[in-house]
C-alpha cells in the first residue's frame, strides 16, 4: 500500500513517513522543498511540486495507482510572521490544502491514513 505523504521532506511528515515505512506501508513524499531537507527522502519515492500543481497531482495518482490514502503535512509552518501577514499563509496553506483535496477526489481517493 502506497500514501501520498505531503511534505515529508519536513521535520514532522519525514517522521510519519519513517514511522510507515515500519509499518511496511510505501509513503510517495509530495514536497516543494521551500523549506524541507532533500536529505529526507533521498532513499524515497519524492515528487519535488507544490501541492496545488493539478498537473503533477495527476501524474503521481496516474503513476502510484496503489495509492490509495493520504497524509497532509506540507505546509508554511512559522510563529511570528503568519500574525503579520495572515492572507499570505491563508493563500499557501488553506486554499492549496482546498486544491489538493480536490485532485484527491477528482482521482477517486477520500480515505485518509490510518495505521
Ligand atoms: N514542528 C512541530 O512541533 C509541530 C507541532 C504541531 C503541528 N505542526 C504542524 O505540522 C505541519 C508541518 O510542520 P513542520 O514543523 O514539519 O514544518 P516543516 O517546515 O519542517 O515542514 C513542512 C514541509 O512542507 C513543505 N511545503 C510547504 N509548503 C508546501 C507546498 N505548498 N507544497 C509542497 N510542499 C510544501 C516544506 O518544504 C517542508 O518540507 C505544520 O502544519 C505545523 O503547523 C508542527
């Protein structure tokens, strides 16, 4: 079983990927890198793309049809600076977690991961 694991070139999503891979499920990491590790998912299934990028959504679900659930980190993750400039991160994380849910379901996969 295969689960589309955003961000996980991140600190949190690169350990839910560690933690499926010991729970003999293949996690395909979904990262732009903007502010991840590459070293995370060097040894990894890894798209570098933003995800809200519709085209290459499609591309992976067309390329990982045994994936079939899905793990959401990716995100812009600061303390100070969405208080200053909340549309700015409303825009990066809201409405581009509006965008991938959408090519989620327009490919058919609603489930989220369970252990
Ligand atoms: N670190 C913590 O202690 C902690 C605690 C609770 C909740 N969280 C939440 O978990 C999430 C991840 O936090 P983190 O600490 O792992 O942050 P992180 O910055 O280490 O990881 C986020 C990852 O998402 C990627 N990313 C960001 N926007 C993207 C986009 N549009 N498309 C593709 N990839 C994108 C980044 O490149 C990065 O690899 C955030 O929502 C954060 O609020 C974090």
């Amino acid at each position: 079983m295969k689960v589309l694991t955003t961000g996980g070139a991140g600190r949190i999503s690169s350990t839910v990927a560690s933690a499926r891979i010991d729970f003999a499920t293949t996690p395909v990491i979904l990262d732009n890198l903007s502010t991840g590790n590459a070293e995370f998912v060097e040894d990894r299934i890894f798209y570098r793309s933003d995800i809200a990028d519709t085209e290459l959504d499609r591309r992976i679900f067309a390329e990982h049809p045994d994936l079939d659930a899905a793990t959401h980190c990716a995100a812009l993750a600061a303390m100070e600076e969405p208080v200053r400039e909340p549309l700015a991160y409303y825009r990066e994380n809201v409405a581009k977690t509006a965008a991938l849910l959408e090519n989620l379901v327009e490919s058919g996969r609603r489930r989220r991961a369970q252990y």
